[in-house]
C-alpha cells in the first residue's frame, strides 16, 4: 500500500503541473463553460430515450413523449454542434486571456481590412448577449440608412466590385466614385455607439460586480 502511494504521489505532482498548463488550462476551462450546452443536450436525448417506442419492451416509457422523440433526437444532435462551436470559442478566449492577449490591439489592424473576428470572438461577441443584440442591430440600422440615403441619391451607388477586405474608408469612394461615401463609415459609428451604449453599460455593470465577488471570495 505504501508503495503504491508512494507512486501515486511522484505522477500526482507531474500531471499537476501539466494540467497547469495554459493550453491544458484553457481547454478545462472551456469545457466547464459549454457544461450548459451538454447538459441541455443531455436532456433532450433523456427525453428521446423516455418517449422512443423502441426503447421500452412495451413502448415508450412516457407515451405523451412519443410524437416528439424524433424531434428530441434531432435537437440533441443540434446541441452537439453547438457544443464543438461553443467549445472551440471558450477555449480560445481562456487561452488568450491567460497569454495576457490584449483583444484592442490584436483586433485593430485586422478590422481596418474588416476582418473582425478577432473582437467578435476575443472580446467575445459571439454566445455574448449583451454585445451580441447591438453587434446584430448596428450592422442592421446602418445598413438599412446607408441603403436609404442611396436611393434618395445623397450617396452614388456602385459600379465597381472591389475585395472585401478593402478599408471601408476607401471602399465607398473606389467602388461608387463619390468621395461622400467616405461618411458612410463615420455615419456606422456614431449609429452603432448609440446603440452599443446602454448595452455597454449594462455588460460593464456585470462585469465589475463579477470581478468584484471573485475579489471579495480571495479575500
């Protein structure tokens, strides 16, 4: 007994540190973040198991489930997808923040080409309902009054298709040859600052009583 203690106590200390690790870190703590999303899962393959005819020697266990099971199934296989793009974001973000990746200035120069999945899934934006209701409305609202102020002529209208990763400062007056259009980038800011702003708050009001709690608990 001894001495299999003895051998438990010198892997112990190894596998400590590995699982210390940042990448093995990171991936521990993504999987705890989908446990929502598995556990949701879970319950719709009970709810196919309880109500599949071909479970039960005599039927279903719970009949009234039975129109649904095909359903239950289908929306288990769903969370399951779910989980692998829930999983792949979360380990990603643990890893970057215990690399001390500043998202700011990593996501900068990507987004001045468009390129903005550094903040959408860094920040994150994405599985974020906070940000995630403005990311969608912004994009939205200034589409819709930039595609306006088209029709009525304020703005010409393209004639040239150009990359997508063209700076939006130099897409409008390149592909319409209306230097106006060079206001249509300043006129997405200040619509989607309106909008960010009271979701902004509320996020960085949970944010703090968060950071707040985990000092107090350290305490």
């Amino acid at each position: 007994m001894d001495r299999l203690t003895d051998v438990v106590n010198k892997l112990a200390v190894p596998l400590g540190k590995f699982g210390m690790l940042p990448p093995i870190a990171a991936v521990q703590n993504g999987m705890i973040a989908a446990m929502p999303v598995i556990m949701v899962g879970a319950a719709f393959l009970i709810f196919f198991i309880l109500g599949s005819p071909s479970v039960g020697e005599g039927g279903a266990v719970l009949p009234f489930l039975e129109p649904y099971a095909n359903a239950f199934v289908n929306m288990n296989s769903l969370t399951l997808g779910l989980m692998g793009l829930y999983c792949s974001l979360t380990i990603a973000q643990s890893y970057a923040e215990k690399l001390g990746v500043d998202v700011k200035s990593a996501g900068l120069p990507p987004a001045i080409f468009t390129v903005v999945e550094p903040v959408v899934f860094g920040l994150p934006l994405a599985f974020n309902p906070y940000l995630m209701i403005p990311f969608i409305l912004s994009a939205t609202v200034s589409m819709a009054v930039g595609y306006g102020l088209t029709m009525v002529g304020f703005f010409g209208r393209f004639f040239a298709a150009l990359p997508w990763a063209t700076p939006p400062f130099l897409l409008g007056p390149l592909g319409t040859g209306d230097i106006k259009t060079a206001l249509l980038p300043v006129l997405a800011f200040v619509i989607g600052l309106v909008i960010y702003l009271p979701f902004w708050r509320v996020y960085e009001k949970k944010c703090l009583e968060e950071e707040a709690e985990n000092e107090a608990n350290a305490a």
